[in-house]
C-alpha cells in the first residue's frame, strides 16, 4: 500500500536534527561571560533559534562596554563551531527517519540559522548524501524567524513550499516555515510549541515514521 507523503522535508538543524541548541547556549553564555554579563533566562527570547548576528547584536545592546558587534559575532561564531566540532551528537530518531525518507526518495533539506562552516559540520557528520540542499545563515539576507530560508530551499529542491514539511523546534522556525507555506512539524524541545491548524507537535521524533509527516499537510487542509 503506497503511503502519501511530501514533496519534500526541510529540516532545522539545532536542536531538530542534532543536540546543538545547548552548545549553542553554551557558547553564548561563555562570551557573555567573558564580557561581565551573566546569561539567564529573560535573555532566551534573543538566543534560542537566532542566528549568530541576532544574539550578537543582542548582547551588544545589554551588556556595558560592550565590544563591538562584529567582535561578538566572531567570538560566538569561534565558540559555537569550536563546542560542535568536538560534540555532535543526533538526536532520538533522526538518523531512521532520515534513513526511511531517502529509502522513500523524498529530497530533503538543512535550514538552518547558523553558519555554513557549522552546517557543513552537520551535514558531513550526519551523511553529507543525505541533503540535497543546505541553507546557512550566509545563503539568505534575511534569516528565521524571516521566511527567506525556507523559501530558498524549496526553490533550490524545485517543489512549492506549500507541498513541503518543515520539521523545526522553536518558534523562531517555526514562524519562519509558516510564513514561507509550509505544513510544520514541530518538536517541542527546548521551548514551548502549542499545535495549530498545519502545525504538529511532538515530544520527540523518535515516534515518527515516514508517513506520519503528511499529516501536517493534511491538517492545513
């Protein structure tokens, strides 16, 4: 019996497809630290699922004395791809269900917002044959929670956004994939993610197979 699924899937890469999004905390927290300020929870909002630029700018705005944003930038850009290189790690179910899409020849995608070098760290960690296209923070003027990147890898694969699933675990992403008109699969992780009409959420994807993602599509209907 053949099973419905979509075009393609647009994977998040941070805390969807590998356990980074606490690296990525991590990270930002020992910069932060290095410039006398204290990372907690109130800053979340500025981290979790931003783009290296974002938090960048973030901390230059609350810290005193800040250093410059393009000094935070590098120093969060080293500290992240320094933390990645030496931990990645995929998280419960990615490697079946990414096996179980390619043995169905459902291209999928990264897109992420973090930078290529990190991306490619991913992607080649993870089985750089897997991707068909990868989207980084540098490949779009605009980034999550902006719809640019989805929209960029549906274009590069050649499927309509609409017929895509974008599985993602932050609402920065989230938002990002709806607006480009996807159908979501949210996992929700680090933050809070509630169910909406196209929009699934899960605990974890260790409990979903190939076809449960059409779901998503179905659910916009």
């Amino acid at each position: 019996m053949s099973v419905d699924l979509p075009a393609a899937v647009l994977f998040d890469m941070d805390g969807t497809l590998v356990d980074t999004e606490q690296l990525w905390w991590d990270a930002v927290a020992d910069v932060a630290g290095r410039v006398g300020y204290a990372l907690g929870e109130t800053d979340a909002a500025d981290v979790v699922g931003h783009a290296i630029g974002h938090t960048a700018t973030y901390l230059h705005t609350v810290v005193a004395e800040a250093p410059c944003v393009h000094e935070l930038t590098d120093a969060l850009d080293a500290a992240f791809t320094t933390r990645v290189a030496d931990r990645i790690e995929p998280l419960p179910g990615v490697v079946a269900l990414l096996d179980a899409l390619a043995a169905a020849e459902v291209p999928l995608a990264i897109v992420s917002a973090s930078p290529r070098r990190v991306v490619d760290l991913v992607r080649d960690a993870l089985g750089s044959a897997r991707f068909a296209v990868t989207v980084a923070a540098e490949d779009v003027a605009l980034t999550k929670p902006d719809p640019a990147p989805y929209l960029a890898a549906a274009t590069a694969l050649g499927v309509e956004p609409s017929a895509c699933v974008a599985v993602e675990d932050t609402m920065v992403g989230v938002t990002s994939a709806e607006a480009a008109g996807c159908a979501v699969l949210a996992v929700s992780s680090t933050t809070p993610i509630t169910p909406a009409p196209g929009r699934r959420v899960v605990a974890s994807l260790a409990s979903i197979e190939a076809g449960d993602l059409h779901a998503s599509l179905v659910a916009r209907a």
